[in-house]
C-alpha cells in the first residue's frame, strides 16, 4: 500500500490517458470527480470533442456516513474489481468492462455509462424499464450459478471464496441490515413519527427469530459469488440496457440475498408510490408496473438457473431427482427473507432510500414507511413457509389495502 | 517449499534433539517410523533410558491409496498443525501439544501418546472406555463453538476460515462420502458377497436426494472449524484420559459433521458385535455400551454446547428467544444424516474399518456389513426429520432385530 494516495484530477487524466486503444493522442480530456466521497473518488474523464468517457474509481480508506468516519479495508477495490471481471466475463452484456486497475492504489478504471440513469432516479422519476427483468434476471441466475459448486469445480470454487473474504463489508451489512433495526441501536436513523412503529419490531419475537435465521444463512451459507448490494442504486438502465455496478460488497453467500436486494427495493418503490386508486379499487400503473417487473424478475431468474443448471451441471449428485426443486425452493424462501429485512433497515436502520425519503407530503411519505415495513416484515414472517413467488404480490398488495383503510 | 524433502530417521532424530527442555543432552535417542506411509512419515524419538517420548509428523507429497497416487497439497501439514494448535488452545486435556513446526519441510513436532491406545483397535479387542463420551462431548462442544460465529468475533472468523480452505482433503470427502458409494464407480470396495445391497443404494431415490443435500451442507456451510475425520482411528484413548489426533482434514463445516463422524463409527464397531442374545431377548453388554455412549457423546456435546452459549455467546442476534433450540435441533438432524453416511462409505466406499473387515467369519461379516447399511441408510432418511438422539437408538436395535430375523 506505499504509493496509496487519493488521485488528483490531473493524475486521473494521465491514468485515462494511459489505457490503449481508448482516446486519441490529440484528445483534449475534461475531467471531474462525480463520487458522493464517502466511500470512493469517481472521476470521469471525458473527450472534449466526441464526448466518449471512462470511469476511474478509487477507494478511500475509509467511509464517511451521517458525518461519522469508519476504516474501511483498500483491498475492496480488488475484490470489486475481481467481481466485476467474473460477472463481465459471465454476462459481458450486464456489466461494465474493466480496462485497467492498480492495487496499490485502490483504483480501477472502466466503461463510461453516462448514457445510463440510476435505476433509483429512474423509478423515483415514474419511468418504466420493460427489459428490466428479464436482464436482472440473466444476470443473477449466471453469476449465481457459475460461480457456485453447481456451475464450477468444487475445489476451485474453494480457493475463489477465500479470494471473496470480505470482512469490513460483510460487517457493514451484518450490522444495519440484521442486528441494529432490531433493538434501540445509535446506529439507526428512525423518524420521529414512526417511533411506535420500530419499537413495535423490538417487540416483535416471531420477527426476530426469522431475523437471526437469516442472520445466520448470511454468516455461513457461501452458495455462490454475490453482489452483495444489489439494490436499485446499484443498477444503471435505460429503455434497452442494464448494467449492474457497485459489486465491493461482493463476498460468497446465500442465493436469496441477491434476489431478495432488487425486489425488496422493487417494493420500497412501491410503498412510496402515492396511491391506489380508491374509485376504480386497483393499484396505480406505477404499482402494477412495479409487482409484474418483481413476478418478472423472479421468473426470468428462475427460468435462466434451471436451462443453466440443465446444460452445464458440474455436480453429478446434483442430477438427483427432486434435487433441484427444493433448491430452487430454498433460493425462494431466502429471497422473499431478504427482501423483507432489507426493506425494514431502509426504513428505521441508518441507512435510507430516496424513493422514499424524498417524500415531501410528510403524511404521505409516514403512509409510505408504514407500507414498507408492513410488507417487510409479512415477507420475512412468511420466508421459510413460502411456496411461491405469488405470495409477495398478495403480501404487497394487501399492505396497500389496509394503509388506504387507516 | 524449497527445501523439502522426506526426513531420515538421523533428521529426525537431530530435530527432536532442538526442542528444548525435552530431552537431557545426554540421552541416547531412539529412533522408529511408525507411519503407515499412506500419507504421512510418523517418527518416534525415545529416550532409551527414561521412554520418553516425541512425535514427528511429516506429511509426504502424495497419498497411496489401493496403489494407487493421488498428489496432496503439502499445506494441508500446516492446517493440522494450526487446527491442533486452536484446539489445544481450547481443550488442552484433550489434543497433543505442538512443541515445534516447520511449514516448508511440512513437519510438526508433538506430544507423544504412547500409553494410549487407538480407540477403533480397543473397541475391536472388546474394551469399554467409560469417560469417552464426556471427554469427546466436551471436545465437540468447545472446539465448534468457540470457532463458529456463536462464539468467536465474525470478522476474524472469515479471516480464519481462508486459512482453512482445504481443497484437496475436501475433495477426498465430497468423493468418497458423498459421491462415489451412490454409484457404481471405480473408487468403490465392495465386497461381492453385498453387491446386490450396494446397488440397492444406487436405485434408492430417497435416500440419494438426501445424500446431496447433506452434500450440499458440507460443500456450502461454514458454521465452524471442523476437525474433520473424527473417527474412532483419529481419538487415543486410556481408561482415563482422550485425545483427540490427526486433523487434517480440518475446514470450515457444518457441526454435524463431526458429531456425526463419531456416533457412525461407534455404530460400525455396534453393526460389526456378534450378537443379540436372543434367549434373553437383549442386547450385548457391548452393544449396550455403544449405544449408551452415544446417547452420552450427544448430551454432552449439548449440555456443554448449550452452557457455552449461555455464557459465552458473542452475537447478540444469538440471544432471541427460541432460536438456540432451533440451532440444536439442526445440529441433531445434521449429525444423524452425517452419521448415515459415514456407515454406509465405509461398507461400500474405497476406505473401510477394522472393525467390519477383520471378522474372520465370513457369515457374521455380511451380516455385520448388512446390519451397517440398514442402519446408515435409516439414518440419512431420517435427517431431516429427526426430533431426538433417541431416534438414533431405536433405529440401531431395529436393524439388529431385523438382522437376527433373517
């Protein structure tokens, strides 16, 4: 780690300027820092004239959150980029391509995808992305699959897990997503007015024992290669591409916590969305939009995993019949797990989305925090049980009805 | 692993001279290879005049199996060693002290156990080792609980567990227990006389569904450190005193696995005993004692393992009510499926036991090696489903009786 330094704008320019075969030796290059600076530096370096870009990201030694400042491990630009190379290499259409890295200096430089929006912001802005499930979809069950002991050698999949040991990552996630909403932590950011309703979780024993259920598949279940955040601020989109971004929380775990990341933020959009409409007693376009895209995603995941699994099966024992539907069963029920524990900590934990914090209408947005945890908790209350995808549909929908009720 | 080469029996000599405070500068050392050359050199050096001892443990290159060479990762010398040194750490009275190692010459150097005798062999000669349940219940309970995430800091578990990813010795494992005695491979020995019974394994699809989701277990779930081939040959014992040997196959598993490993080889010497003394309509007295030492290794495992956890636990999300009786009882269905499947390699798997092979009546034998895979392949069935270790008993007497029937 000598030569660590965080880069200058010009370093950054030389950097980008350094990668073969990208911008021209004539090329005047713009260059600016666009990160949020509290856990990374991004600049995007840009060519005056063509407007052609690439991204150089860099890790910072530590993590600014609500002011607080937390060591942070350099080697997660490693593990990101190690990530972001096996999803690349897995679905080369899903993921921006690396050109270049340095270890010592926490950076790795990609793929511009200016012409991409945060799939948050999209939401937030009430755009539709049709292609969106199905591309989710192909990149969770191929990265899950070939990375896991269905898809890979069993014995090199050992060496890559260890590769994968994330552990300052892996504590952020198992502190705010599993253990903070559940008792009076410092650590959580609850709004005052919906204070009955996180005390209510404390209280909430059946609650809790799924929690620490789920606690202990993500402490030990290493299923496969994660993401490890995959939520709708790790996604950039537009009408016809998706690219999934951000992996440095990557570390192998439980199928489910994937899955369970973009639907549970499906479902925080959706708490936030303002209405059902009363008259003709049907969820708004947005909301409909919204649990057809999650029945979506399930599908097309489901769908991929199983002709993957079909194809290209590396485990003999796992051509037993009746084999693969209880895994895929299991891969369901830790999904619908997950999703809900991660839309409670976006509600009461010290962590938020702006789907729903941008609420200006304060009786709205208290409606819409209600929503979310209502349906969160039913989901993980209804984990371990669950039978079908379906069933979040009816949870989400139900949330709805009764919070138009009140 | 440059300078590595087997040792001479002059090297090893000269190695046990610099431990200090071991031997006096005068003694006159003996020296013996006692290994069984397999996958190991085994040296004992011996005062000729006071008996005492020192063992030296150098792992070879290869193992040697049926004749056959099979390379082996020299690192796995220095997982045993750390692997008895953590143990040590945690239950002194019952694993050899580490005096020295040496990672390139893949030796360690360790307490000699002499004045005990391998358990397999005393069972097989008829003995009874009245505190073995005690000692190697409180064994399992401190070495998986102070390794697992219930007892250690989650974060320096992950760390731990990279420095236990051991891909060739788990590989031995997933083939030969889980694999290889499901289908007619050529890594099997199976004696002609049972071969119709090993192909009833292979057309049994209950209890192939279970094999791989126990497969599935050891393959994906990292609770704990495993020692990792807990059978009766891998445990030195007197009248008074356990000790745990040879953890080579140490990685991160299911707890199961371990328990599970010592009820099936008590229950292989059960399966291999003689009779049901049918005028009586009981039980032999050794019999009698192997079930009521596993009935004991359980509880003490779980009185020590639940006694830990009260006052040692380390998660708080540990602490929710109801959620240690779950782990238990998971624990419980664990064991039983590992249990089975230890039997059941070990009748028709590449590696057998003593106690089963050397019955030199060739009647008695099959019904021995019958009476085994009865009760493993009831065991692996019942997994899943299992309330309490007394299931465990009724299964053993029942496949006895059945036996007897016959």
């Amino acid at each position: 780690m000598s030569h660590y330094h965080p880069l200058t704008l010009d370093e950054a320019v030389a950097l980008a300027r350094s990668i073969p075969n990208h911008f021209s030796e004539q090329a005047e290059l713009l260059s600016e820092e666009i990160g949020d600076g509290n856990l990374n530096l991004v600049f995007r370096i840009t060519d005056a004239k063509t407007r052609k870009g690439i991204i150089i990201k860099q890790a910072l030694p530590y993590a600014k959150v609500v002011g607080e400042s937390w060591p942070l491990s350099l080697d997660r630009a490693r593990i990101e980029r190690e990530a972001l190379q096996i999803q690349y290499a897995l679905v080369p259409d899903l993921v921006p391509a690396v050109f270049n890295f340095d270890n010592d200096l926490a950076v790795t430089v990609m793929e511009d995808l200016s012409d991409h929006t945060i799939m948050r912001k999209g939401l937030i802005d009430g755009h539709h992305y049709p292609l969106f499930a199905e591309h989710i979809g192909k990149f969770i069950a191929h990265t899950l699959f070939y990375t896991s002991d269905l898809g890979m050698n069993q014995q090199q999949k050992k060496e890559q897990l260890a590769r994968f040991i994330n552990p300052d990552l892996c504590k952020i996630s198992e502190d705010l997503i599993f253990e903070d909403p559940y008792r009076d932590s410092p650590n959580n950011n609850i709004p005052e007015s919906i204070r009955t309703d996180a005390e209510a979780l404390w209280n909430d024993k059946e609650l809790k024992l799924e929690i620490a259920l789920l606690r202990e598949s993500f402490l030990t279940h290493t299923e496969a290669l994660l993401h490890g955040d995959l939520h709708t601020g790790s996604i950039f989109v537009t009408a016809s591409s998706t690219k999934v971004i951000d992996p440095e929380f990557a570390y192998y775990g439980p199928m489910g916590f994937d899955i369970g990341a973009v639907i549970g933020n499906l479902l925080l959009n959706y708490a936030a969305q303002p209405g059902w409409s009363a008259t003709a007693n049907k969820l708004n376009s947005q909301r409909e939009f919204l649990l057809q895209t999650i029945l979506n995603v399930w599908e097309h995941f489901e769908s991929n995993f199983i002709a993957l699994w079909n194809r290209d099966i590396v485990d003999i024992t796992a051509t037993t019949p009746g084999y693969q539907d209880i895994y895929i069963q299991k891969i369901l029920r830790d999904t619908i797990g997950f999703a809900g524990a991660k839309m409670i900590r976006r509600i009461v934990g010290l962590s938020h989305v702006a789907d729903v914090d941008t609420i200006e209408d304060e009786y709205v947005r208290i409606h819409a925090q209600r929503t979310a945890l209502r349906i969160g908790t039913s989901l993980v209350k209804l984990g371990r049980k669950a039978t079908h995808i379906q069933e979040i549909i009816t949870i989400a929908k139900a949330a709805v009805l009764e919070e138009v009720r009140q």
